[in-house]
C-alpha cells in the first residue's frame, strides 16, 4: 500500500454514514446563519452537516490520551508541551493549541523561537525554504504537517502550510423535521422568582424550535493531499510516517468519534471506500500500526531529542485593556 501511495497525486476517502437510531440528525450551526443548506445544480437538497474545520479539530483529538496527552501507541511523534507559570499554573501543547506551534504561548519563548528559525533556515526578509521548514516543523511538531501551519506569530508572519488532510460530512436529498421544546421553570413559570446574587433573565419557562434533518444519504469525505507531503522532501519514511498518521487519524474518527452533538450521533455503514488511487483497502487499525511504529523508529533522528520539547512560559492576566504582571 505504501509504496503505491508513494507515486500517487491524492488519497481520496469516502464513507457512508447514517444515524445509529431512527433517521433524524442535527448538522453542525454556524452563527447568524443556522444549519448550512445549499443547492446542488440539480435541484437536489444537501446539507453541510461537518464543516472541514470541525473534522480538522476532531482528527486532532483521536491521538489525545489522559490529560491531553499523546496516547500510548504513539509515543514517541514529536510536539510541545507548555507549563504555564505565573497567572496560571496550567499545562497546554502543540495538540491542543488552535494554531499549533503558532501558538502565542509556545513561539513567544525567545530560546525556542530561534532554534525553530535555525532549523527552518528562516530570516525575515529572505526566500523561505519550504523543505527546511517542513523538517523543522517535522522535529518539534509532526502534526503541523498534516493539519497545517499559520505562523502569524514568528517575525512577518510569511510561513504558512495548508491543510495535507481535510475532511467534510456531507447529505445529500435532505428534508427539515421541524419540533420544538420547552425549558421549564417548576417553582415559578413567570421567573420573577430569583435567586439574590444572580439576576440574570434565565428563570421563567422558555419555549423553542428546534429544526433537525433526515437525508436519503449521509457521507463523510476525505482528502490527502499526497503531492504536497512529497514536496516536503523528508525522505520515504518521513513520507510514509505521515501517510500512515493520516490514515490512522481517519479511522479512528470513524470508528470512534462520530457523535457529533447530542442528536447527531452517526456510524459508518457499509465498507469505509478508497476512490483514489483505486484498487486499495482502507487499512484497519491493526494494520496501520505496526507500519506507523516502525516509521517512528526509523524517523527518530528527525524528531527533537527528547521528542517532547517542554518549555515553560510566564503568563499575566489581562486587565482594564493591558496585560499586567502579577507583583510578588
């Protein structure tokens, strides 16, 4: 499989998806604009019901463990960890943060921001190499790769890697189911019964509309963009580490982590569909594995020594438009 994959433009991946009771499903809500309903050419109506940033941040989450740490199986990729000191005694990472590596908590740390732009071989003003970059991003980050990289925090803000691996969910010939509810207030429906320190208008009963969705077809879809990964010359297993990372993710998110929302609770149907190349199985996890360790082992000169970069960085708490220190 891999070595096919090694001379292919693109990994093209569908599943068919259908709620695990009944036919109603809630899609995904965007503000000031509700569920995403659209036409296609045909007249058919489709619904967006997972947004390509939704899918992008539940991928992130299948390799996150107990206390948002990496899980067992893959010990050993590369990324950040931060301990916060100061206004906070908090822990994040380059999982976690919404902009990975990008993120202010991590590229602010003057130590580290100069070894990633000795790595990357990044000055501001000159050309940016792309290869050194990935391999930078490779050592201290791995997944920034396939979940891509905006760097606005790192000198003029030029480095910026789109996504190798999206996705989006899809259905298709969709029908409104239209209900309502009622939040109700058991002492006082008039809610002019309140409690003396919280005066806020949430007590009396409060009626609603509620709007879900049935599809004569539901499918999730997926892309990896195989041609960029190459481009990023990190050598066979560097390549093969990330394709097998990529699939790993996506099975995960379709074995495990299809309840989206209270009422949207999915499951695949049917067998999960390689469309391009064609003529390959979708590999189960069990297969995946042992080929994504390997890689690891055979990759562990790229990742930084040890893979897991701690750093430590002081935080204030904002107030009255300034940040302000914390005084001792």
């Amino acid at each position: 499989m891999l070595t096919t994959l090694r001379k292919a433009q693109r990994l093209l991946i569908e599943a068919n998806l259908g709620p695990v009771q009944g036919e109603r499903f809630q899609p995904t809500g965007f503000a000031d604009l509700g569920a995403a309903t659209y036409q296609r050419p045909d007249g058919t109506a489709m619904l967006l019901v997972e947004s390509a940033q939704s899918v992008a941040n539940r991928l992130e989450a299948t390799i996150l463990g107990p206390d948002n740490d990496l899980i067992p199986e893959l010990a050993g990729l590369s990324y950040i960890r931060v301990q916060m000191a100061g206004a906070s005694t908090t822990t994040t990472s380059s999982l976690l943060e919404a902009h990975r590596i990008n993120s202010p908590f991590i590229i602010s740390d003057p130590e580290f921001q100069q070894a990633f732009k000795a790595e990357a071989a990044y000055s501001k003003g000159a050309p940016l190499n792309w290869q050194r970059i990935a391999r930078a991003l490779y050592k201290y980050d791995v997944n920034s790769l396939l979940h891509g990289a905006f760097m606005a925090n790192l000198e003029d803000g030029r480095i910026k890697l789109a996504r190798a691996v999206s996705g989006f969910i899809e259905a298709r010939d969709v029908r409104e189911v239209v209900s309502g509810g009622v939040k109700n207030n058991p002492i006082d429906p008039t809610g002019k019964l309140r409690a003396a320190a919280y005066d806020k208008d949430v007590y009396s009963n409060v009626p609603f509309q509620r709007v879900e969705y049935t599809a004569a077809q539901i499918t999730a879809y997926f892309n990896l963009d195989l041609a960029l990964l190459r481009s990023y010359d990190l050598g066979d297993e560097g390549y093969d580490l990330l394709v097998c990372l990529a699939l790993f993710k996506v099975g995960r998110f379709l074995g495990a982590g299809l309840r989206l929302r209270t009422a949207c609770d999915l499951e695949v149907k049917g067998p999960i569909a390689v469309r391009q190349p064609t003529g390959i199985p979708f590999p189960q996890e069990a297969e995946l594995l042992p080929l994504l360790k390997a890689r690891l082992a055979a990759t562990k000169g790229m990742f930084a020594d040890p893979p897991v970069t701690r750093l430590t960085t002081q935080v204030v708490l904002k107030q009255g438009g300034a940040a302000e220190a914390r005084e001792e």
